[in-house]
C-alpha cells in the first residue's frame, strides 16, 4: 500500500509516463519495478504536490506543444497502447488520476475525514 505521498508522486509519476510513452519510438516504459521503486523513494507530501504540478505542466506543455495531426499519429506496436493513436493516452490518464483520487477520498474517510467534494464550489 502507498502512503498519501506515494499515491500522489504515483498519480505525477503516471502524467509523465502517458505524455513521454505517446511519444516515444520505443512505446512506453515497461519498468514497472523500477517505477515503482521511485514512488516508494517519496516520503514527502510536498516534494509529491510539487511533482504533481510539474507534471501537469509538462502534460499541457506537450499539449500544446504538439498538433491535432501529430496526436493522431499511430504509437508504436507495443504492450501498452501499442498501434493506438497518441490521444488515447488522455482516456488512460484521466481514468488513472480519477482512480488515485478515490484511493486518497478513502485514505482520507479511514482517517475519520470528510474529503472535499473536487467538482463543487467550496
């Protein structure tokens, strides 16, 4: 089990790891162990935060950095996605993140907490 640290560098980690495996002529990276070795490495919530927004940056930096041509393009044939066009990697992403973030609501309920609604005004 990940601590809050961890769950958030995991969900950072996986940003990274859908925007730079869309692009890579190799597919994605397949070194789950030595992923999961540099979430485990994170013992801090802020040093993890801090991931976490750099990378969404470089999420939409590639975003915009890339044209509705080039997100089209095939991946290359591979495990993961292998054949797909590059968008689909959003599909994945989403769903990911969205997954962590209902790990951390229950983190949050076992602590005896009401985790904040994410698409409500406060």
């Amino acid at each position: 089990m990940f601590t809050v640290a961890q769950q958030v560098a995991h969900a950072a980690q996986t940003v990274e790891w859908f925007i730079q495996g869309a692009f890579s002529p190799t597919g994605f990276n397949v070194d789950f162990e030595g992923m999961d070795r540099e979430v485990r490495a994170c013992t801090s919530l802020t040093e993890a935060r801090a991931w976490f927004e750099r990378a969404c940056a470089g999420a939409l930096a590639a975003v915009n950095g890339h044209s509705d041509a080039e997100w089209a393009e095939l991946m290359p044939a591979g495990p993961v996605m292998g054949g797909d066009p590059r968008f689909v990697v959003f599909g994945g992403l989403t769903d990911h993140t969205a997954h962590h973030r209902g790990a951390l609501t229950i983190y949050t309920r076992l602590l005896g907490k009401v985790p904040p609604m994410p698409y409500m005004e406060m």
